[in-house]
C-alpha cells in the first residue's frame, strides 16, 4: 500500500480535522474527521475519534463489517462521555470515515458529509452518500448536483458523532478489491471535495510516481476553486 496524507486549515483560524492512520500485520485502517462545535472543540472530538478508532483496530485489527461498527459505536462512546465531563466541550461533534483493508477486503464506515470514494485507476467506483440537509434535498428531487455546492444549508448534517443516538447512526459498506478492480481509495473532509472534482481527483490519485507532485497539485486545485474557505484533509490510499 501507497498512503498520501493531507491536511490544512485552508482559510480558518484552526485546523479542526483530524486524520490517522495505521498498518498493522499488512491490515490497514485510515481514518479521517471534521470537528465542529465551535469554541475550537471540534479539533477535540476530531482527534479524539480518531485516536479511539485507531487504538481500537490496533488491539483488534480484524478487516470486517461487524469490528468497524464496534470501533465507531466505541468512539462514539468515548466521546459522549468526553462530553459529560467537561461542559465546556458540550457542543463538540465531528464527522468520521474509516477505510479497513487488507489483501482483498476493504470496509468502509462513515458517519455526517465527509466523503469516501473508491476508484479503478481514474474511474469511480463508489462514493458514500452524506448524511446531511443537502444530500436529502438532492435525493429528493429539490436540488440539482450543482446547487449543492453552494446551497445556505451545505453545513448542516442530519448524523454526526457527538449527537445523541437513538439508533445505529453510521453506514457501513464492504467490496472485493479484486473483484470490484479498486486501484485507489480516499477520504476526505467537505472542504476536500467541495473544491475538487472526481475527474480532477481521479486523474491524480491514478499514478504514485511523485507524491509531491500529487500533492502540490491538489492544493493548487483547492486553492484556486472558488468556494474554497475551510479546513481540508484527505488520505489517498493506494492498493
């Protein structure tokens, strides 16, 4: 595995994402977050998430559907009770992907409108669906794909962690990478796929001969797009 990791306050003060990852016995486990909450807390529950999931999967890394959903509902937990203790981080939320992988598994996880997206060199295969008011609009037939970009209530989720769940909150979905020929996974946060398109990405995560270069390349793009105001992070995984 190839991994190309990306972070940056962009615009903003702090940098309120979080992303992680680890290789354990040739199993894999990448996570990416998006704090909110204001007052700065979502840097903690961002990081907080992260950490969780990844010591998690450390002492338990086993690639499957049924272990994602235990480290995300533990995360989760920890979090909630991160919350309780000190009331002034109340407010902290923050989204989460997880990719699990190993020779020919990948599962993914997500929770709120950080995005996964799985590819066969420059073609995509898979993206998640946000869990947010925009996504809703769009599925029901009242936004077109372009107003989502700039609609008033892009920011507003419908799940996140460090909400109060009632019921199982995070999706989860599982592919053969052999047999679904996925080249390429990413993760990312809004403020990463709000300012570059899937061709864009597609044709850069396609070759790994200079990160560097990949690198310098999607910032470039970010930069230059004309809703870029936020913090954004990324892990581009190559199989």
């Amino acid at each position: 595995m190839k991994i190309l990791e990306i972070t940056d306050k962009g615009r903003r003060v702090n940098n309120e994402d979080s992303v992680m990852y680890i290789e354990v016995k040739d199993k894999f486990c990448g996570v990416v977050c998006d704090g909110l909450g204001g007052h700065d807390c979502g840097e903690v529950a961002s990081q907080l998430v992260c950490e969780e999931v990844v010591k998690g999967f450390k002492t338990n890394p086993i690639v499957s559907e049924t272990n994602l959903g235990k480290l995300i509902l533990d995360a989760q937990e920890s979090l909630m009770v991160a919350k309780e203790e000190k009331p002034e981080l109340s407010t902290m939320m923050t989204t989460i992907t997880v990719i699990l992988a190993d020779g020919d598994q990948i599962i993914l996880g997500h929770v709120g409108d950080s995005r996964i997206m799985l590819f066969n060199k420059r073609k995509l295969v898979y993206q998640t669906k946000d869990h947010s008011v925009v996504e809703a609009l769009y599925e029901s037939g009242q936004i077109s794909t372009e107003e989502k970009l700039h609609h008033p209530d892009r920011n507003r989720l419908l799940r996140a962690m460090g909400m109060e769940w009632d019921t199982v909150k995070y999706d989860l979905a599982s592919f053969s990478r052999k047999n679904n020929k996925i080249t390429h996974g990413v993760l990312c946060t809004d403020g990463f796929w709000e300012n570059i398109s899937v061709d864009e990405l597609g044709k850069i995560v396609a070759g790994w001969r200079n990160q560097d270069k990949k690198i310098n390349k999607i910032n470039e793009i970010i930069r230059n797009s004309e809703y870029f105001d936020d913090n954004y992070s990324g892990i581009i995984i190559g199989f």
